[in-house]
C-alpha cells in the first residue's frame, strides 16, 4: 500500500474527483488510488465502533468493579463520567487538530492513545488509576472520533456514495453504543469486569494497523497555527459545563456543586465566542453558525441525543431492577433494538434521494417518539417481553437509525472542505453534551417519581416518566427541524 508522507508537498495535483468535491483538502492522488474505498470505510467505522461502545459498555460491570477495587458511589459515578466529560470536552479540539494536522494522523494518534489507555484501565489496581484510565480513554476518543467521519467524507465524492458512506458510519457507531450492554454482561459475567476495557486492546491494535497501512493523510489545505486561547477556553468550557451536568445526579440543580461549574462553563464558553469573533484564524470561525443547514443540523443532533442517549440506561435498568434479568439477559434483550438501529441508518440513504433529507429526519424522529410513548406504558410486570420490551425498542431505534444520518449529512455538506474536522467536531460534540444533558435532566424526573422508593411499582413509574419525557423532547425536536432545518444541497440527498 502506498502511504501519504508529512511531508508532501501541498500543491500536490488531486484526483479529479477530488478536486470537484473537496477542493480544499489535500489528498495525494496515489495514495488515494491503492486504498479501496471499503478499506477506508472499515478502517473509520472500526475506530468509531470503538469510542461509542466504550460509552455504555462499562455500565454491567460497575457492581464488579466496585466489589473488585474497593470503590465510593461517587467513584463508581466517575467510572461513567470521566469518560463523557473528557469525550465531549476536547471534541471540537480533536476536530481542529485533523484539518490542520492531518485526518490521518490524528485518527492514529487517538486510537494509540485510547488503546493504552484501556489496557492501563484493564490493570487497574486502585480507584484513582481506573478513573485516570478512563479520563484518558475520553481524551483518546475526543480525537479520534471527529477523524473517522472526515475521512469519510473527504475520502468518498460528496452524492449518493458518500450518504451512504455516512449511513455505514451512522449505523456502526449507533450499534456500538446498542451494543455496550450486551457486549458489557456478557464480558463481566464469562470472565471479568476488566476484560471490558482489555477487550479493546487487540482490536484497537488491528485497526491501528489497518488503518497504518490504508488511509492516506489528509488535511485542510496548508497548515497554520492552532488557535491556542480558543482551544483552551472552549475545551474548558465544554469540560466545565459537562461536570456540572452530571453533578445534577447526585448533587441536584440547585445545589452550589451544580450551578457553579454550569455558570462557569457558560462564562468560558462565551469568552470563547468574543476570541473567535477577533482572532485572525479562530479555531471555529463564527460563519460556520451562520450556515443554515450546519446550526440546525446541530440543534437537531443535540436535541435527538438528549431524548435518545438515556433510554439504553433505563431499558437496562427496567430489565434488570424491576424484571429481574442477569446483566447478559438484560443484553440480549436490547438485541432487536441493537440490530433495527443498523437498519434504520442504512435505511436513511435508500429513502434521502426519494424522500428528502429533512422528511427523512422527521420521519426517524416521529418513529422513535413513538417508541417512546409506547415503552411509557410499561408495567412492573413486564406482560410480556415482546411487548413491554422488543416492539418499543425497535421503534425508539429504527427513528434513531433514521434520524442520524441525514443530519450528519445535512451538517457536513453545509460547510467549507478545509472546516470538515471541524464540523464533523461540532455534530459529534452536539450529540455528546445533548446526551449527557438530558441524562442528567432525565435521571433526575426519574429520581422525583420515584421519591426514594425502591419497590417495582415505584421504579417503574420512574422509568415511565423518563420516557414520556424524551417523547415529548423529541416532537420538539421535529417541530424544531420542520421550521429551521433547510432542504439538503444538491447531491445529498434532497431534490435539488
């Protein structure tokens, strides 16, 4: 295979399909020649398969890991935290770094630096070395996670193949955060709470290789100084408003512990946009906000993540609390949900062309909410698991798979070739901080039917409300995308 080198020149002739689709990232036209396009695609996919399955994966393996090592509940909150606040705050940051540093480069910098990082979770022999493992395996996937999807996107012609592109990305990373339950209990039960993390080691060391030896180095046009200050302060900001986020868990929305790393992150985070307002070359232009489809892109993103990123938890917990299933029973159970998602992602591109990108969205979102009424209308008897279990959830995540990709397509079409790590930063930071909001604000509904009352009846009522709630979220989200959300550009997806 022929690799790009560093150090290339950047007036290094394109393809000619490259430069009518991407005109400002620079690709070697030989390397791109000896790549396959299913390489590329299996190489990206692999990676991202990776960072949204270790968002969940580690759940079913708490109760272990708090016997194991000696662990607080407040520690054993971390296990999951450390990784969403480190994940979401360095996204945009990730992003950067590929268009200026190379898609390639960073995609192979963060898989090392994630890989490691699961081994060093893996061997963990007190709470404070898991916890730092963990903040690095978020540290890892913030960088990786942004280049697996600009690879795609400046590897594939923007048109049909490159939805399709997204679709296939779309569908892996959403079956790997289906899949964290399942892959979790059944791990934690057949060998140990550890091989959860160590799991990640071998393969994150065959794509490492993989991706070495397939996907040639990219990057947007020549390279220029990272924007220090705005990196810093919106990394910041980020990390800050996701801490006092999940505080809401335990500490309540009232409370100092919450309000003060809220206002704090707000504060950092507008401190950011009056820098990127001046600097010279801002670390995200402002004119990107300006673009209709990538702003509405991202408020719909933000918005589906925060109706739809808790249900995995309380489907979880509903099977396992109240219906009494093994961690890999309550796996198994989350199978069709797992498999209808990749369907509904690699549905999306059949239905764009015919449809529209936005009606498809709408229609995914519409899907789900109904998922959600229905898994609303749960007992504490279950009456059945095809019912109280397999149909709602496959409707909750068919809308979930149909949703995703037209807006991730949506919002990369809308932007420049040189901002595509940035924008595809932005999309995967919008669903992250809208998941990691509306679990905190869901958890906490939860919590208030409940009242501390750990009967089924109680618990269920709780769960009950959570999902009314997101359905409820997600008709808002459609009412936000009809208005807002423009048609698609031509060629991806909506008729021009």
């Amino acid at each position: 295979m022929v690799q790009a080198s560093a150090s290339e020149s950047a007036s290094e002739p394109a393809s000619a399909s490259e430069s009518a689709s991407e005109p400002g990232t620079r690709v070697p036209a030989a390397a791109r020649k000896s790549a396959p396009m299913w390489a590329v695609v299996l190489a990206a996919c692999a990676g991202q398969f990776l960072v949204v399955l270790d968002v969940s994966v580690v759940n079913t393996a708490l109760p272990s890991m708090r016997a194991d090592l000696g662990m607080s509940a407040i520690g054993l909150q971390w296990v999951v935290n450390a990784y969403a606040i480190a994940f979401a705050g360095f996204m945009l940051l990730g992003g950067r770094a590929g268009d200026l540093f190379g898609r390639k480069r960073m995609f192979l910098l963060g898989l090392g630096l994630f890989t490691a990082a699961s081994l060093a979770g893996g061997l963990a022999q007190a709470e404070w070395q898991l916890l730092a493992a963990r903040a690095g395996q978020g540290l890892g996937a913030a960088i990786l996670s942004p280049s697996t999807l600009t690879i795609l996107t400046s590897a594939v012609p923007e048109g049909p193949a490159r939805v399709r592109a997204i679709g296939t990305w779309t569908a892996v990373g959403a079956g790997g955060g289906a899949a964290g339950g399942l892959v979790g209990g059944a791990l934690t039960d057949l060998l140990s709470w550890r091989w959860v993390l160590l799991i990640n080691v071998p393969i994150g060391a065959l794509v490492l290789i993989a991706a070495a030896l397939w996907l040639s180095e990219s990057r947007a046009g020549a390279r220029t100084r990272l924007d220090l200050p705005g990196a810093v302060l919106v990394t910041g900001g980020l990390a800050t408003l996701a801490y006092g986020i999940v505080q809401t868990e335990s500490a309540g929305w009232t409370a100092p512990a919450t309000l003060l790393p809220l206002c704090a992150g707000l504060a950092l985070l507008g401190a950011f946009l009056l820098v990127e307002a001046r600097t010279r070359i801002p670390l995200m232009p402002l004119k990107l906000l300006r673009v209709r489809s990538v702003s509405a892109a991202n408020v719909s993103m933000f918005i589906c993540g925060g109706a739809m990123f808790a249900m995995w938890m309380f489907m979880t917990l509903y099977a396992q609390n109240v219906l009494g299933y093994t961690p890999l029973e309550a796996g198994l159970a989350l199978v069709p949900s797992s498999l209808t998602v990749i369907v509904g992602s690699k549905l999306a591109p059949r239905l764009m062309p015919r449809l529209g990108a936005k009606n498809v969205s709408l229609i995914g979102m519409l899907v789900s909410a109904s998922g959600f009424g229905w898994q609303s209308t749960m007992t504490a008897d279950g009456s059945g698991y095809v019912t109280s279990i397999m149909f709602p959830g496959i409707l909750m995540m068919l809308g979930a798979g149909l949703a995703a990709t037209p807006l991730a397509s949506l919002a990369t079409s809308g932007a420049d070739p040189g901002d595509a790590g940035l924008v595809s930063g932005l999309i995967n930071t919008s669903r992250t901080m809208g998941g990691a909001l509306g679990l905190a604000v869901l958890s906490t509904i939860a919590a208030a039917v409940t009242g501390g009352v750990d009967t089924a009846e109680a618990l269920t009522s709780g769960y009950a409300m959570a999902f009314r709630t997101s359905g409820a979220i997600l008709l808002v989200g459609a009412l936000v995308t009809l208005l807002w959300l423009p048609r698609a550009p031509r060629g991806t997806g909506d008729a021009p």
